[in-house]
C-alpha cells in the first residue's frame, strides 16, 4: 500500500471537501474530519494542533494527488529501527507530560513492565512520546493499557497554580506527583526495580519531598529514560495520550482551539482568550509561571 501526505491550508482543505464530497464515506479516527475513497484511492484530512494535511492512500495514489498538487511524490517508506532497551525486566518507571506547554494540565504516570509482557515491544511502536506522533500515540495507547498496570495524577491549571503562588517550583510539583504515582503503583504490584526520567539530581529531588509522609525510594534516575527503559517510555506514551485527551476536553469546554507549548502561536492565543473569557479565566486553563503570562499587559 503506498502513500502520500501533504500539508494544506484552510482553503485547500475546504476545496478538496467540497470536490471529493459525493464520494464521501463514514470513516471514523481521532483528528480525522473527513474522508472519501475514489476508485481504489482513499483520501483522508486531518486537523491537529499543527494545522490541516490530506493523505492518499492506494496501489497508485500519485495521480490522484497531482490533481491538485503538482509537486507530490510518494512517501518512502521509513527504516524500521529497533528500540533497544537496557533493561527488559520486571520493573516500574515514572514520565510527566506538559512541563513545556503553557495550556493544560501536568500529568504524571507510572506504569508497571513485566518481563513478561516484551510481546508489547514488538507489537507497538514503544518509544518515547516525543518520538512518536499524537496520531500514533491516540490510536496506540488504547490497545496497550488493558496490558499494563499504571497509576496517574493530572494536576489542573487551576491546582498547579495554587501551588506555585504558595512558592513551589516546577520541578517541585513534578517531584511531588512522580512520588504520588510511583508510591501508589508500588501498592498495586510488587516490584523493587524503579526508574524515573531525570529531571533534576537525585540529592534534589528528594530533598523536594522531604516532608512527604511515605516516599518511594527504590529509584534508579536517568536522563532519557524514555529510550532506555520500556515502563518509562509507556508511561511517556499514556501520559501524553491523556494529556491530548484533556486538551481535546478544554477545547470543547471553551468553544477555543488552545495550542501546545510556548511559542509565539501561544502569545497570540492568549489575547484571543482574553478578549473572549477575560484574564482572570486564564488561570483555569494556563500555568502562571510561564513567561507567556508574564508578557501579558
């Protein structure tokens, strides 16, 4: 099966719907909005965070596509590189997702890997969630966690904030929540063998959770960890499938198109919010300790 994908404006996207309406068909998949299939071409559009793109797929999609875009061509196929895990043991590891993103929440999941389960490796794409796409991540993600056993604490804007007013920091939080995850997934299975994603040394982070009740402490620390070890790179990929699944919540909530991380794209999505909901919403959907909040006039 070969296949081409393109990025397309707005206008380009309305085009191809309005030529491709008659052949329509009910397609369903997160982020797709429409589909239609012409002879043995299947076209589909998306809509992500990054904008529109349309994919043909088929035996010979290249004269489809060259209807309305000249310059396409093929997409080669991607060499299958293998994940070469450390370890491959029994063990738990911890990732946090939206530490970067000014909208949304922070999420933390621990998950549990049994030796027993490397079929998983092999099945799905197990990687670090930066390495993969959202797409992948959304349809991936649901397969996997009937297999796994994790826990995971979402801590809201609203609830982040509060703590940062009191004079927590960023790694702070992120230390108190991977201790809260790791601590409650070690009560649902028993393992000695734990490893976080580094994010701050190891003297640091417990010395953030130092007055804490009960602390998790078997933890090997790694930069990378995510490539490294199978429970942290599943716990990266739940994280940032519930972390998309949040998003998509705060969108519907607000009738708003919030964007991911702290860029400019972000700058100018914070007016549009403001004109819309006033600045003092901002601190339901935002983190006021990013710069982006800070800027604001």
């Amino acid at each position: 099966m070969k296949y081409i994908t393109l990025p397309i404006s707005e206008e380009q996207k309305d085009q191809l719907i309005s030529f491709y309406e008659d052949e329509k068909v009910e397609i369903k998949g997160d982020y797709l909005i429409f589909s239609a299939k012409h002879e043995d071409i299947t076209i589909f559009i998306y809509s992500s965070s990054k904008g529109y793109k349309v994919v043909y797929q088929g035996e010979n999609p290249l004269n489809e596509a060259q209807i309305f875009f000249k310059e396409a061509s093929l997409n080669e196929p991607k060499k299958k590189e293998k994940t070469l895990f450390y370890d491959l043991s029994n063990q738990i590891g911890s990732d946090e997702v939206g530490t970067g993103d000014f909208f949304g929440p922070l999420i933390v999941t621990a998950c549990y890997f049994s030796s027993q389960n490397q079929d998983l490796i092999t099945t799905y794409k197990i990687n670090d969630s930066k390495k993969l796409t959202d797409e992948i991540i959304l349809e991936t993600i649901p397969k996997i966690a009937p297999h796994v056993t994790f826990s995971q604490f979402t801590l809201h804007p609203l609830q982040y904030n509060e703590l940062i007013l009191k004079g927590w920091n960023m790694n702070q939080i992120k230390a108190f929540l991977h201790n809260k995850a790791l601590l409650s997934i070690s009560k649902k299975v028993h393992c000695n063998n734990g490893f976080i994603d580094q994010f701050c040394s190891p003297m640091q982070y417990f010395s953030y959770i130092n007055n804490e009740k009960e602390i998790y402490k078997d933890l090997l620390f790694s930069t990378k960890g995510e490539s490294h070890y199978p429970s942290i790179a599943i716990a990266s990929m739940m994280a940032r499938y519930s972390f998309l699944k949040e998003m998509e919540k705060m969108n519907e909530t607000y009738q708003f198109s919030f964007p991911f991380g702290a860029g400019k794209r972000v700058d100018e999505a914070i007016q549009d919010f403001i004109n819309k909901y006033h600045k003092e919403e901002l601190t339901k959907v935002a983190k006021i300790n990013f710069k982006n909040y800070k800027n604001i006039d």
